[in-house]
C-alpha cells in the first residue's frame, strides 16, 4: 500500500500517462494490487530547488511503504523510475528516489484498522 509524491520543477505534457506508467511500475515491482494507486503529484515552476550540480528538468519520487522488500526489488523499482524519468526528458542524474519504510502498525487503513491487524490480500516480503 505505498503513498507516493511525484514533485518536478516542470509541468508534465502528459501528466495522466505519466502516472498511469508510473503506478505500473509500482504493480510490476511491489507487486500491488491494482485498486491500491495513491499518488499525489507537485509541479513546481517556481520555489524548487535542486541541487547546485544538476540544471534543467528535475524529479523527486517519495514513496511510503511497507518493510519487507528486498533490496535486489528496490534496485529495480530505481531502475524503472530512472526509466521512466528519461522518457519524459529527465537526465538520470536528475532523478532521486526516496523510500520510507513504515511499520505496518503505523498505517491506519481500511476504516483506520492498523494495517498489521488486516489482511492486505498482498505480500511485502518480495
């Protein structure tokens, strides 16, 4: 069940196919449900600031999730996100990635049950 913020310093031509790629990624690597798609996604033309050895189109992913994946999934899903990113005129330099991992006990899901206490009907340990 991860929560992911997208935020770019420029607005994205193609906004829905973007995240609609993106969330495929997530399905493929983390191995979600298809339903499970929270994605919230800040364009910045003004007040972002990349780092001072990088110019031109930047993007920051956060994603929240579940422990339990392994770090050989995690180097794919960087992998796919960098993918992703030169598809829409990003430099691979110009992406990082960032991953919480949150106890499932700290996830009030489902009516506001702790996600440790539910049947999530997936498994994180991938």
């Amino acid at each position: 069940m991860p929560s992911s913020k997208i935020t770019t310093n420029f607005t994205l031509e193609n906004e829905s196919d973007f995240i609609d790629v993106f969330h495929k990624i997530l399905l493929n690597v983390l191995q979600i449900p298809e339903y499970d798609r929270l994605v919230i996604l800040d364009q910045k033309n003004t007040g972002f600031y990349q780092p001072t050895n990088t110019s031109g189109r930047y993007i920051l992913y956060e994603i929240d999730m579940f422990p339990g994946r392994k770090i050989e999934t995690k180097r794919t899903l960087y992998k796919e996100l960098v993918s992703l990113s030169t598809q829409f005129d990003v430099e691979a330099s110009n992406v990082r990635i960032i991953l919480k991992v949150i106890e499932k006990e700290n996830w009030g899901i489902r009516g506001g049950q702790p996600a440790s206490e539910v049947d999530l009907g997936f498994k994180t340990e991938i």
